[in-house]
C-alpha cells in the first residue's frame, strides 16, 4: 500500500508516463518488441532483458548520484571512475590468453571496487573537507580518471580471457536472469533499507536543503558530504566492473564514456532537483530505465548510434520541461482560464 | 663558484661535441611528428619508425604529439629551424596545415605525411603520402567474402536466395570508415555474383567494442536468422559482435561468417578458437617505407604521391601460423 501511494506521488507520475510512452511506442513500431524467450542454456533473451541488464550499470550510477545531487553536489568523474575500475580489474586478472588469471578473482573485484572508493575518498576529502564547488572538484577525476585508466592498463585494450569474468556482465551458468540485474537489485535494495531504517536519509535531505541549519542542528555535515562522495565512488566501482565485462575487457578511451551525464540525467528525470534536498530513488531508477529503453529503441527503429544524441537531448528536454515549476504554474494559469473562460460562457448562455 | 661554472660549461661543452659526433656519423637527419599512444596500433606504428630508421642509420628527431595539432605545428616550426633534411609526421586532423607547410617549403624541407590523409589547398606542398589504402581494404574484404562463399558453397540461412549481410561502420566521416565502406560497396557492384548478396542493414558502432556489441544485438533482434555475414569496419567491433551472437545462442563463423579489418591480436586469437574468419590488415608497420621513399626523394628520384604499404589478407585456417609472428 505504502508502494502505490508513492507511485501515485505526481514527482513519479511523470517519469513512469514517459517509460509508458516509449514503450507504446515500440509496441507499435517495433516488431517483437516484448518477446522474450527461454535459450537452450536456461537464460532469458529479448529486448525487454536487455534494457533491463544494459541499464543496470547506469541505475548503479545513477543511485550514487542520487545521494550526491540531493546534498546539492554533484559528482562528474563517475564515468572515469567507471574506467579506472574496469581497468584495475583487468589488468589484476590479466590478458593471458590461457585464460589463467595472474591474481585470484575475488582480489581482482575488490581492486576494481577499492579503486572505485579510493576515488570516491579523493572526490569527498576535497568536497566535504576542503570545501571545493562539487563540480570543480569532481572535474579534476573526469579529466585525469582516462589518463590513469590509460596508465593502468598501457594504453591498449586488455583483453581477459578468463571464463568467470564475463559472468558478471553475461550470465552465471544455470542463473536465468543477467548478473548484472541481480547485482542492481542487490545495490537497490541495499539504498531503499538506508533510507528507510537509517536516518542517513533525512541526514542528506538536510544537508541539502541548508548546510548551516543542519550543522546547529547536530548533523556533521562533513561526515555526510564525505559518505556520499564515497557511496558515489563504490557505485562507479561496481558499474565499471559490468561495463568491462559486457566486453570482457579494458578499453580505458571508452569504458563509462559520458556515462556520468546519462546518470544525472536519470536522477533528474526522475524528479529529484539539482539543488538537493528531497529525493526520489523510485524515480532515479524509472529514470535509468528510461534512458536505456530510448537507446534500446533506437537501435530497433534503425537511428545510427552517432545521431542517438540528438534523439535523446530532444526527449529529455521535453520531460524536463514538463517538469518544471514554471510549466507546471503556466498549465495550472491555462486550465483556469479555461476554466473561467467556460465558466463565463455558461453565464452567457 | 668558478669552479661550479667551469664544470658545467665543460659537461655542456661535452654533450654538445657527443650529439654533434653521433649526428656527423649519422646520414641524414629527419624530423618525425607522431600524433601520440591512442591504441596498440599506434604504439607498434611507432615503434616500427624508430626501428627503421636505426636501420637506415639515420638521425631521427622524434616528437610525440599527444593528440594536439598545435603540437604537431610546433614540432615542425622547432624541426624547420634546426635545418632537418626532411620532415614526416603523421597528420592528426586534415585541415589547418597550409601556412606551416608553406614555411617548410620557403625553407625548401621536402615532406612526407605518413598513414592519414590532409587536405591543402596546394598540392606540391608535401611530396607524397604513406600509408594504408582503406578503399583497397574494402575491396579487399568483399572479394575474400565472395570468394569464401565460391568455395564452401554458403547458402542463405533463412532459405532465401540471397545472402544477407550486416554491416558495423566506423566512426561516421572518419577516412577508415569512408573508405572501407566504399571499396567494398564498389567491389559489391563490379561484382559479376552481385545478385547473390543482399546488405540488411549498416549501422555505425563507432570503432569500439561496447558500441560493436550493442547494434549487433539489435541487429540479431530484428533479424535473428536471417543475418549471414557481418562485415565490420574493425575488428574491435567484430570482437565485440562475436559476444552478442554468442549470447544469442548461434555460433561465430558458423552461422553468421565473420570478417573485419586491421588484424590486431584480439581478432587472431578470436580466429585461432574458430569465432572468426577472416581479417584484412591494416599495416602499421610503415617505417621501412617511410625512409626508403624519403632516402628516394632526397636523391632527387620521382615518386608517386601516394605510396602504399603491402597488406594481407589472414583467414582462420592460417592464424595459429600467423599469430606468433604478429607485432601488433
């Protein structure tokens, strides 16, 4: 019960309306578009499984980013981020062609996780505790987040050959739905019980609506800035991880490319304001979804990837209008107008 | 402190009568401006030119771009003072180079671009181009494909009677992308088994892995049987395919056959375990050319504007053999 109300919530309608459209629209246009069938191996397979394991990594992202725009920051190294992780696992694991990796498995994760929260730790130190503007801050690993992928991994594409890495991106044998997916459920449902049973939520929202008042109110905003940036980082971590091994491999020039405006833009379009405070996790993940559906779409109705862009500025610009405070007050001025413009008529008649 | 000074004027007094001694011992002196380290390629590219002209036994001043054309101008400017016998570089984008070219020339420094192409709006500029040929390429790849399809007798999936292809292009308007796009469409139509084969659908995928895998994906969903031969622009984005026909439960060079272009490692191993079926190189290995036409130009010879470097062919049943050998 307590779901469907903050369904209904107007800030969710939107995004939920727009999901609902674009898959209107595939239903039409697109032939199949629902189909999904059960391979030979047990895994599921349709387009409807790969919007929802593509965009798994980005509503990873997206929910670090959550946390970060509602204390009114905003981290753009994630995508970076994502790369330096992807890197750090690979070459931990290593090009052999034998398929033998050179580290264990488990100590790879951790490195490419670890090299995610370390960054997280660089990004909150010089926010939280050396007061830098987010977005400056943040800059400085969107810049230089490529070069020590780059450095990492030598300039060329490791290539890992060993079977249990593309598990994460792919399939664990006998597990029907993607890695992926399960590991987005594992972090959504790990964010919704912070939320819920932690005062961590109120904390953020506080520290977002007005730093000051929440220091006199006993919060340590410093503690709550810096939690953040590094929640932001471990999700980066973990998304670089799928993203290399969707390709089973480090490609440090394009692993995350622009991934961190998609997950703005997901938190965005799902209702949560870039000047913090109140914040929507339903609505950032409705949001990735909706995101990856208009690439998924694209791609079926033929749209070259390099033109995807344009496409979706156009989309987004449309719901974030519709968004806004000022649209939102001129609809309401339109419809009484309407409404006084009937109202007089039936006067007349 | 004279005495400080007096050391540090012998050591630079030293060094300079060192450098100008290996330069005497040295040929010629050539200026080399390399775009920078984007990719294994470009690593092996470079690293072929030092090779070659250590071979040649020539003085090279080598300057490393890093993906900036006002460094490339600069690198030439500083190569133009220092009085060099030739200058090459590899031009990073093709516009914005006629005024430092036109400085090159007044100093009557003969140049050679290597493996991209740049547009001037004067011609004698540069005295030639090295490099690969992408519209041979192209070619190239349809007449393997055709030839392939001759030989095991490949019929169309779908029962149908023409094959279908897909196509994952390049980065749109990139020279590679152009030009393999157009060597293979002109092969297509000079072809005299032209009616044999149908292109379903072309798609770019950008010249990466993710973007390869992605819009194969798509592709498999639309068409799923009736796809039965990729063609990708590189072999990034064919090694990026091979997973989605992976995970769509059909088999690599079995049920959709598989070429692409460049013959890096990735694509050989992918070959040598039976994903793939053929790759034509892209050779970056254009150093010994390189100073054997500048050696040519210097000596007055003629040679043609465009000088291109030999590229094969690597098909599956060869790889294993191939693979050791592979530089890049």
């Amino acid at each position: 019960m307590d779901m469907l109300k903050k369904l209904s919530h107007s800030s969710l309608a939107l995004p939920l309306a727009a999901l609902a459209l674009l898959l209107l629209f595939n239903a039409l246009f697109v032939d199949d578009f629902f189909k999904i069938e059960v391979m030979e191996n047990g895994n599921l397979y349709g387009r409807p499984i790969d919007i929802l394991y593509r965009a798994s990594s980005l509503i990873i992202l997206a929910l670090g980013m959550t946390f970060v725009i509602a204390t009114g920051g905003v981290d753009i190294s994630v995508g970076a981020v994502c790369a330096i992780s992807a890197a750090s696992c690979c070459v931990m694991l290593g090009g052999d062609i034998s398929g033998i990796p050179e580290h264990p498995f488990v100590l790879a994760i951790l490195c490419g996780i670890g090299a995610g929260v370390l960054a997280g730790i660089w990004n909150g130190t010089l926010v939280a505790k050396f007061k830098i503007q987010a977005m400056v801050a943040t800059l400085i690993l969107l810049t230089a987040g490529r070069g020590i992928a780059q450095l990492l991994t030598d300039g060329q594409i490791i290539t890992v050959y060993y079977k249990p890495f593309s598990y994460i991106g792919g399939n664990i044998p006998g597990i029907p739905l993607p890695t992926a997916l399960l590991i987005a459920l594992c972090m959504v449902s790990l964010v919704i019980w912070l939320d819920r049973k932690t005062s961590l939520g109120l904390m953020i929202q506080s520290v977002g609506i007005n730093q000051t008042a929440s220091k006199y109110a006993g919060i340590n905003v410093t503690l709550v800035l810096f939690c953040v940036y590094i929640f932001s980082g471990f999700c980066a971590g973990t998304a670089g991880l799928i993203e290399g091994s969707f390709i089973r491999a480090a490609d440090a020039n394009n692993c995350g490319l622009n991934m961190e405006m998609d997950a703005i833009l997901a938190v965005t379009l799902g209702g949560t304001l870039m000047i913090g405070g109140k914040y929507y996790i339903g609505g950032t993940i409705i949001g990735a979804i909706t995101i990856q559906t208009l690439t998924t779409t694209m791609y079926a109705v033929g749209v070259s990837s390099d033109r995807l862009p344009a496409v979706k500025a156009v989309v987004i610009l449309l719901i974030i209008v519709i968004q806004s405070e000022k649209f939102k007050q001129m609809y309401r001025n339109y419809r009484l107008k309407q409404g006084s413009s009937a109202a007089k008529e039936a006067e007349h008649a | 402190m004279k005495l400080v000074k007096t050391l540090v004027a012998a050591s630079i007094a030293a060094v300079l009568a060192a450098s100008v001694s290996t330069a005497m011992a040295k040929d010629l002196t050539i200026g080399f401006s390399q775009i920078g380290a984007e990719s294994e390629w470009r690593t092996a590219n470079t690293n072929d030119v030092k090779a070659a002209a250590q071979r040649h036994n020539i003085n090279l001043k080598f300057s490393d771009a890093q993906q900036k054309q006002e460094n490339q101008i600069k690198a030439i400017r500083t190569f133009i003072a220092q009085k060099v016998d030739l200058i090459g570089f590899v031009p990073i984008v093709a516009t914005g180079w006629d005024n430092i070219l036109r400085e090159a020339k007044r100093a009557k420094i003969p140049v050679l671009i290597m493996d991209r192409d740049l547009s001037v709006s004067d011609d004698s500029l540069y005295v030639a181009k090295i490099g690969t040929d992408s519209y041979t390429e192209g070619k190239k790849v349809f007449n393997w494909l055709d030839n392939y399809v001759e030989k095991n007798n490949l019929k169309p999936r779908d029962g149908g009677d023409k094959l279908n292809i897909v196509i994952l292009e390049g980065t749109v308007g990139s020279s590679a992308a152009t030009g393999r796009a157009h060597g293979f469409d002109d092969a297509l139509k000079a072809s005299e088994h032209k009616d044999r084969y149908n292109i379903l659908a072309s798609q770019t995928g950008d010249f990466t892995r993710q973007k390869g895998q992605e819009v194969m994906e798509s592709f498999i969903k639309s068409y799923r049987d009736k796809i039965d031969i990729l063609f990708a622009h590189n072999d990034d984005m064919a090694l990026g395919a091979i997973q989605s026909i992976e995970a769509a439960g059909l088999k690599p060079a079995k049920d959709i056959v598989i070429v692409s272009v460049d013959g890096v490692k990735g694509i050989f191993q992918a070959m040598i375990d039976g994903k793939a079926n053929a790759t034509v190189e892209c050779n970056p290995l254009q150093g010994e050319l390189f100073f054997e036409t500048a050696k040519k130009i210097l000596k007055g010879e003629k040679v043609p504007k465009s000088v291109f470097v030999e590229e094969g062919v690597f098909t599956s049943d060869k790889a294993a053999e191939v693979f050791p050998t592979r530089k890049y």
